[in-house]
C-alpha cells in the first residue's frame, strides 16, 4: 500500500468517529463505577417503563408496513364476455357483411335447391345458399319456402359456453317497404 492510501483510511476512519461522537454524544466508554452518569430511583424507573410499554392498535388503521402505491392490478376477466375465435384470418367473400347489411331481394329454386339473392347497401347483388357464411360467426343454415333465409350465428364466451343467436332475412312484398 502506498502512503497516500494508509493516510486517506487514517482520516476517514477520523472523521468516522468525529461524527459519531458528535451525534451521538451519549455513547461513551464509561465503567460502571463512573459516578458522574446520573442513576434514578426504582420507583420512577418502574413508572417509566409503565408509560413506554405501547402496543400499536391496527383495528380501523391502514397497515404501515404496506406500500403507499400498489401495483396495478390485472382487470378481472369477464367469464360471459364473447370471445373472437377467428384470430388474425382474413374475412372472405360473404364473411364482410353482417345479416344486418343485407336486404333479401329474391328466392329462386332450381332443382329442389333454394337459392337467395341479397344486395348490400350500394345496391350490388350477391347469390347465397345454405351454407354459405356471413359475418364473422354467421352461417345460412335455411332458405324456406315462406320466403325467409334463416342464419344461425354461433359464439363462444371465456368460459366455453356456446351462444346460439338466429337473424331471420325476410323477402318483402311488393309495395311493403
């Protein structure tokens, strides 16, 4: 070790004991036979100890070991809430209307099969039969001969409970708006 080092310790180690002594000036190193330290009498020793015994009353007080600011906590999941089952797939074809988009306009039937033509908001046609999917849970289970397209939509909550919801497109007729 070189000089300087020894000499830094020295002083730190120093100024180390100044400032215990100087905060804490009733740390010394007495013997039990030094008088100059002043001794009470038992009987005021014991009521001292009556007024400093203290037990802290938690009942109607916040915990003061808990930290001031809590951590966020996570919202609570909602078991009945709809759960989209379809991830990041590309909605197709009849996929990009809902029932409610659609208006009915036709019925025909060729062969003993039914098929729908609907049109969406601007006017543009589209065929649909059973089958063919619409929206994003939707499916056209039905085209009856009271001229209605019956779709069943399908969703499933958090919990796996499976929500059955029947949208029925009805063909108006003339005059009937």
């Amino acid at each position: 070790m070189n000089i300087h080092r020894v000499a830094r310790r020295f002083i730190d180690c120093m100024l180390i004991g100044i400032c215990i002594g100087f905060f804490f000036p009733g740390i010394t190193s007495a013997t039990e036979n030094d008088s100059s330290t002043p001794t009470l009498p038992p009987d005021e020793i014991q009521s001292i100890q009556e007024t400093v015994n203290f037990e802290y009353q938690l009942e109607g007080r916040p915990d003061p070991f808990m930290p001031f600011i809590q951590p966020k906590v996570g919202a609570r999941l909602d078991m009945d809430e709809i759960v989209d089952d379809t991830g990041d797939v590309p909605l197709t074809g009849m996929q990009i209307f809902e029932p409610g988009q659609l208006k009915l306009v036709g019925i025909l039937e060729t062969g003993g099969k039914k098929i729908a033509m609907v049109e969406d908001d601007t006017g543009k046609g589209y065929v649909i039969n059973e089958g063919t999917l619409i929206g994003k849970k939707g499916v056209v289970s039905r085209i009856t001969a009271d001229n209605d397209v019956v779709i069943t939509e399908t969703a499933r909550t958090r919990a796996g409970k499976e929500i059955v919801n029947t949208v029925v497109m009805r063909l108006n007729k003339e005059g009937d708006q």
